[in-house]
C-alpha cells in the first residue's frame, strides 16, 4: 500500500520518513518515482506516484512476446483479484493509500539537527 510516514521521537532532533509502495501484482499497479532536491533550507524527497501505459484490459490477445500485451494481461490479473477487487473504487485500489499517501514532497532540515 502506498503510505508515507514521519518516524520521529517526540521532541527528539532527527527522524526519517518511511517511504512505502504499492505492490505491482495488486491493482492499481502503480510505481513510485523517488527525488532528492535540494532546497534553500536544506532537502526535500519529491515521490511521484506513476501508473502503467498498459490498457487496464488483455482482450485475449495472444502475442505475449510484445510488452503491452503481457502488461495488459497483469494489470487484468491484479484487477481481477478476488481478495481485494471489492476495495476499487475511483480513489484507486487496495493499495493506494489516500492522496496524502501518493504525490508528496517531504521537507528534510539539512545540516541534521545535533549532527554538529
């Protein structure tokens, strides 16, 4: 499931985001691209969620030497997924967390605070 969190101790300096993604083999099949910018105040991760090219549907087609066609095929498959088909709806699937959870970009102190 795309999620993203801040693991942090309170009031502690420091921490980190927890970054996670969606698998490929469950619909939506999306990815995530991961960027390091930096920025006046020091860094920031930007992580863009991205989805296939692929037609959401494999039609029968029996070419699966040619890429679309085998993608189609898996994004059918991750689709038709008994466990969790119940779970999409126009926000996305069972692992696509909420919008906060896919396109962000995470602001990060840079020089670390007490790493002087």
């Amino acid at each position: 499931m795309h999620a993203v969190q801040a693991i942090r101790e309170d009031g502690a300096p420091g921490g980190f985001w927890q970054i996670t993604t969606a698998s490929h083999i469950d619909w939506p099949q999306q990815a995530r691209i991961v960027e390091l910018l930096q920025t006046d105040g020091g860094l920031a991760i930007g992580c863009t969620v991205i989805d296939s090219a692929a037609p959401a549907d494999y039609r029968g087609h029996r070419d699966l030497a040619d890429p679309v066609v085998l993608a189609a095929l898996a994004r059918e498959l991750a689709a038709n997924d008994w466990q969790t088909r119940d779970q999409i709806g126009v926000e996305g699937g069972a692992g696509a967390g909420t919008v906060a959870d896919r396109n962000v970009v995470l602001a990060i102190d840079w020089p670390r605070p007490g790493s002087g």
